[in-house]
C-alpha cells in the first residue's frame, strides 16, 4: 500500500512539472499569436480579436472598405490591406490617387501634395485657373506647364520645338504674309523646312505690311484710299473679311501696341489709329516724318524705322510727345521692314535682300552690315532662331539666324507677291 502510494506521488510531480515546462520561463501560460502580430491568447500585448488577421487585433468589426477602391479605414493597422483611406465613401480619392490641382480636394490623401505647387517654376502663372475651386497664392490663372518658365498663357511662340509655349492648345506656328494683290496669304510654319500650302484671304489691293495681335491681322494696303485693313484670324485657316479704315496716303507697314496701330504711310509720315475696338477702328491721327516712312518697330524706348534709301532709323520715343533726332545707319539697299531681337536689326534691304545691324547700343549702331541674299527683301519677321522674309516674287524665304552675323541659306515657299511678313503660334 506505501508503494502504491509512492507511485502517486511520483506521478504527480511528473505531471507538475510538466505542465510548468510548457509554460514561461516565470511560470506563465505561453502566448498563442498565429499572425504575429504580437497579439493573442495568453500574450501580454493583448488579446485578438481574429489571430488569423495580422492587421486587425481590436477593430476586427470596424476596418472596411466602404467604397471598394481597395482601401481601408478603421484598421489596426495596414500590413496586407491598402489604407488608410481618408474618405472610403468616394472610391477616387485615396493614397494610389494622382493629386489633381486646384479642385479643393486632398485626392491621394496627403495634405503635404493637395492642390500643390500653385506656380512649380516661378513664372508667376498657377497651373489653377480662373474656373477652379482654388488658387492658393492668388497668381495669374492658366499655366498649362508649371514644370517650365517659358510655358504660359501669351509666352512668345517658338516655332518649329512642338512646344505649346502659349498655352492656347497647339504648338502650331503660321506665318502671315501681305501678298499684295494676292491679299493675306496665311502659311503652317510649324516646320519651318517644310511649310504647308498658303490660305489665302482673297484678292486685296496691295497688301504691303502685317501685324498680328489677339486674333486679329493689322494689314498696310498700299492702295490709295485703302489704308489699314483688319482682318479677324482667330481660326487661322478660315480668315474673316477685311474692315478697312481709310488713310491720306499709301499705307505700308504697322505696328500695334496699346490699343493703337502706328501705320506707316507713305505720304502723310505716320498714323496713329485707335483699334481698341477692331471692327470699328477710330479716326487716324498724322504725324508728319521728313521721309517716306515703310517699316516701323518699337521697343524698349526706340523706334526702328526702315527709312527706304537713309537705310536704318533709329528714334528715341521714350517721351512720345517728344521724340529724339534720328540716328542713322545706312544700308545698301531700299528699307522696307525692320524687326528687331537679340540686340539686332533684321532690315527686309530690297535689292540687298537681308540686312542684319548690331543695335546692342540704339544710340550707336554697329557700322557693319551683313547682308544674306534671298531675292528682293519686302518685308522680315523673326521668330526663334529663324528669319521669316517677305521677298517679293520669290515668296517667303525662311533663313536661320540662331548666329546673326553667320545667316544660314534660305528655304522658299512660293507665294504671289510677298511683301510682310508676321509668324505666330496657333
């Protein structure tokens, strides 16, 4: 009987200490976590509330996702599920969502990237428009490139890049040609080695010089009687009918800048009409010039005018009341358009054909000219790196200028009788 009960004993020690073996070191039931998320039965994080989900130990009934984008809210955490979401009742808004500017919303759910950046490349246009829910630092509206300075709403085209400097949905580039009595001829230069067959508005008087601003075309009819015809070319392939406002003498060239044309006019000298409202221009008012005037240009306080056998004018109208003496630099041609850029004067030189004058200094022109022989030079626009030439019967000639005192060879497109010349994007 002692034995058998020595036996007993025995036993129930084994059992003791075996059941302490399988606990903690201190005596504790082991922790049971089957997702290893360190929760779980007998663990001393906590209990889960399903050990079979890693993201989920207390929110088992709250983590959702309520708009089926695949992300969720309301979890514990978000090791195998995508989340969180901050609204999980619109399936486009959540992190994997590309930020959309200027809406007001927090798209990818990062407040850090909303509505950012108003103007990415400093050239004070938002990417926001006038339209949209926000404009965080109250910028111009419109830029359809925030990542480039060059790129806004009105930015100078460069023709031939397949850039949209302008921002107005096309990189096309058209040059306007005053094609006498061929009337406007409106040609596709968006490559420039390759331009596209001419539109033509019809038969003009003799259309001498152009100019284009805000959809509309400022044209120099020699005709007597004619003056400045304008002409609406905000569908560049489908120009509008000419409105005329008559002028004393023949009209050759213009410019426009500040609700005003300056028409060159042969006879009278220059004049000056109001064409704040384009279809109705107002009565012009003369200035009298001791020449024929034929091209006029105006920048930064000077005028350049392409004084016809005095060769390049140059006029300080810082005070337009009370303008400066001519300067004077002669070239061996007739003048009859003059564009200026980059510290130099492209002169359309007539028989001379191309003249290019350093004018770095406007008060003292440079005494070289370099001449580039494309014909019978009427009329010149530069655009980018190129030089756009009205010449005469041999139609528009386009010269790379991108070095100025090394000109390239001309490419021609054949045209009636090119005299002006304008070029700008669509």
């Amino acid at each position: 009987m002692k034995r058998l009960s020595l036996l007993a004993a025995v036993a129930t020690v084994l059992v003791v200490a075996f059941t302490l073996g399988c606990g903690n070191d201190d005596g504790a039931p082991a922790c049971i976590d089957n997702d290893g998320d360190t929760y779980g039965q007998n663990c001393s994080a906590g209990t889960d509330c399903d050990d079979d989900d890693v993201d989920n130990w207390d929110s088992c009934a709250s983590c959702v996702d309520g708009d089926t984008d695949t992300y969720y809210v309301g979890c514990d955490a978000y090791t195998t599920r995508n989340g969180p979401d901050c609204d999980d009742s619109n399936a486009s808004i959540n992190p994997g969502i590309t930020e959309v500017n200027c809406d007001d919303v927090d798209n990818d759910c990062s407040a850090a990237t909303m509505d950012a950046p108003p103007d990415g490349d400093g050239d004070t246009w938002d990417v926001c428009g006038a339209e949209d829910a926000v404009n965080p630092d109250g910028k111009t509206p419109g830029d359809c490139n925030d990542g480039n300075a060059s790129v806004y709403p009105g930015a100078p085209t460069v023709c031939g890049d397949g850039i949209d400097q302008d921002c107005d949905g096309s990189a096309k580039c058209y040059a306007y040609v005053a094609d006498g009595s061929g009337g406007l001829a409106i040609i596709d230069v968006s490559d420039p080695t390759n331009p596209g067959t001419p539109v033509s508005t019809g038969a003009g008087g003799d259309y001498s010089g152009v100019y284009i601003t805000e959809g509309y075309a400022y044209v120099g009819d020699w005709v007597l009687e004619s003056g400045l015809a304008i002409i609406d070319v905000s569908d560049p392939e489908n120009p509008g009918t000419p409105v005329y406002r008559v002028t004393d003498g023949h009209s050759q060239n213009v410019y426009v800048t500040g609700g005003y044309a300056y028409v060159a006019d042969e006879g009278p000298g220059l004049a000056i009409i109001s064409v704040t409202s384009p279809t109705n221009p107002g009565t012009p008012v003369y200035r009298e010039t001791s020449h024929w005037s034929w091209g006029v240009y105006v920048t930064d306080g000077y005028a350049y005018r392409a004084d016809r056998s005095s060769g390049l004018a140059i006029i300080d109208v810082s005070d337009p009341e009370n303008p400066g003496t001519p300067v004077y630099r002669d070239t061996s041609g007739a003048s009859f358009e003059v564009y200026v850029t980059g510290g130099y004067a492209f002169v359309a030189d007539g028989g001379s054909g191309l003249a290019i004058i350093d004018v770095s200094d406007p008060a003292n022109p440079g005494t070289q000219v370099i001449y580039k022989d494309i014909g019978y030079g009427s009329g010149v626009y530069v655009a980018g790196d190129y030089a756009y030439v009205g010449a005469a019967g041999n139609g528009l000639a386009i010269v790379n200028v991108s070095d100025p005192t090394n000109p390239g060879e001309p490419v021609y497109r054949d045209t009636v009788d090119a005299n002006g010349v304008y070029v700008v994007g669509d």
